[in-house]
C-alpha cells in the first residue's frame, strides 16, 4: 500500500476514528508531549466541519509507538491538516479512500 494510504490506514487502525475524521485531522490536534489525539473535525464532501457526535469530540490517547509513526510523517510541518491532498493541498474527498 501507498502513502500517504498506509499511514492513513494505520492511524484509523489505532484510533478508531472513521474516514472523515482522519482526513480532517491537524497537526494542531496531535499533542506529542501530553500523549493524545483531539477527535474536533471530520471532512463531508470535501469540507470540514464539527465531528458526528458530541461524544466524538474527545481526546484519545497516544500509545508511543503509534507516536513514533506519526512523528516520521510529519517531516518539516507543525501545522495543517495531516493529510492533505497532493492535488489540491486541501482535504481528500472520503469516496476516494474508502
């Protein structure tokens, strides 16, 4: 499987979290140093908007070695969203992935 697939994959393995919030997800949600995701966002048809259920924004933990994955895609970014489109620069379209 390609990148950025695999990875996409991974974090949605690990996490739980569905299509729509892994492309909607930003470097600014990943707390390295506290351990934790913030669930806040997913993508509909292309835009980004407030996650499904109340019960979905949510922090999740941040197990070290799923951590370590992350931290060797995040390459020279800080900020932005994790996944962007290599065609737009903006969020992927779920119907794609899925």
């Amino acid at each position: 499987m390609q990148e950025p697939y695999k990875t996409m994959v991974i974090i949605a393995m690990c996490t739980g979290m569905r299509v729509s919030e892994v492309l909607a997800l930003r470097w600014e949600h990943i707390e390295f140093e506290a351990g934790a995701i913030l669930f806040q966002q997913g993508v509909v048809n292309g835009r980004i908007g407030s996650v499904i259920t109340e019960a979905s924004n949510d922090y999740i933990p941040l197990d070290p070695e799923f951590a370590q994955i992350l931290r060797g895609w995040i390459g020279d970014r800080s900020s932005g969203l994790v996944f962007p489109s290599h065609v737009t620069g903006g969020c992927y379209y779920a119907g794609v992935i899925q």
